[in-house]
C-alpha cells in the first residue's frame, strides 16, 4: 500500500461517516463479475487498511458475499460502504464516498480477465488476472 494517510468520507444521506487512519493514495479498480453486478460497473477503491472507523453503525447492513470477504452498504441510502476481507478485516472504501480527492492515483486493475469489452481505462495500471490476484494475496492453503 501507498503512503497512507487519514481519510474521512460519508454516504450519500450522511447517516453512515467512516474515518480510516491508513487511506492509501492509490485507487485500484475490480472487474470481477459480483462486483460488477453489484455496483453496476467496475468497483473503484481505496484501501483503507483494517484500522477504519464507522459511525451510524445501525444504519449498516453487511452482506457475506463469499468465504473470504462481505460487502457493506447504508440501509438508508443504499450507498455501497465497503468490501471487506473477513481474516484481516482489511477494508476497500469506494472512493466516491471519500471527502479529499487530490492526490490521488489510479495504479491496479484486478480481475481484469473478467472485465467485459465495452469499456477500458485510459490509464497505464498494472493489471492482474483472477488467478494472478489469488496468488499474490491469497493465504497459503494449511
């Protein structure tokens, strides 16, 4: 992760505010298929480390997506929170809900064997494929 620094941001109604001490300044992009499909369109994030704060709690839904991750969003509003890694509760908050925007820079695309042809970053990121994201960061199998 990038050099970190605290970031704020809030959902669309502002019933749900998250402050996270290690906002990283780069945005990494998701084009895998659940997503997609629950963001209609590639999740676009920052790592924001497990060290993340969230008020208005109740109005908090969590969703188990899969075995290793869960994705929260605002009962309320419906704005998309967090995906979250349930192991390390390592968050990635979307970047739209995040207050500052300077700074910064988009650097990795993942799953990018999934993304679907009809749209494409202009940006030079490093990309990984599904299989090449699991072997990075996947814990070994015990």
């Amino acid at each position: 992760m990038s050099a970190s620094k605290k970031i704020n941001g809030k959902c669309l109604c502002g019933a749900v505010e998250v402050v996270a001490s290690q906002g990283s300044s780069e945005v990494g992009a998701c084009h895998c298929g659940s997503c997609r499909r629950w963001g209609g369109g590639p999740f676009l994030e920052v790592n924001c480390g497990s060290e993340v704060e969230f008020s208005g709690e109740d109005h908090i839904a969590v969703y188990n997506s899969s075995d290793w991750a869960e994705r929260g969003f605002c009962r309320q509003c419906g704005t998309h929170l967090f995906y979250r890694l349930k192991e390390s509760r390592q968050h990635m908050i979307p970047v739209g809900l995040l207050d500052d925007d300077a700074d910064r820079n988009f650097t990795m695309q993942v799953f990018i064997d999934e993304k679907p042809p009809y749209y494409r970053f202009e940006n030079q990121t490093e990309e990984l494929t599904g299989a090449e994201l699991f072997a990075r960061y996947a814990p070994p199998d015990e």
